[in-house]
C-alpha cells in the first residue's frame, strides 16, 4: 500500500503530514504538505508553524 506522500517522494519532492485536528471518532485527521525540490528544510519549517498554530501533535488516547 503507497502512502499519498510516496507518490510526491518518487517525483523527487519533499513531502510529509501534520495531524491537525481529532475526528470525532477520536481519530487523528492531518493535511500533507508537498515541497519544491531541495526545500526540505522550508517544508519543515512550515509543519513547525502549522503545528504552533494548531496547538501541536494530539494523542488519539487523549491526554495522559
């Protein structure tokens, strides 16, 4: 089974998914981010903000 990020990754694109938010099922729901080629590091940084923004990872077992 290919991931949706795979098929960014063998296009030579960086990719990669941020949970964003819990289903009301309790299940992590998340948004892929596909980069240019050789912005990994842009990428990454963009998860880092969008997980700032959203208040960070969520822990589908609620939290501890």
């Amino acid at each position: 089974k290919l991931s949706l990020c795979t098929y960014a990754n063998a296009l030579g694109l960086p990719a990669l998914a941020v949970p964003v938010e819990l289903s009301d099922a309790g299940l992590p729901v998340g948004v892929q981010l596909i980069g240019r080629r050789g912005e990994e590091r842009t990428l990454v940084a963009l998860a880092g903000l969008l997980e700032e923004a959203l208040g960070g990872w969520l822990d589908p077992d609620g939290p501890k």
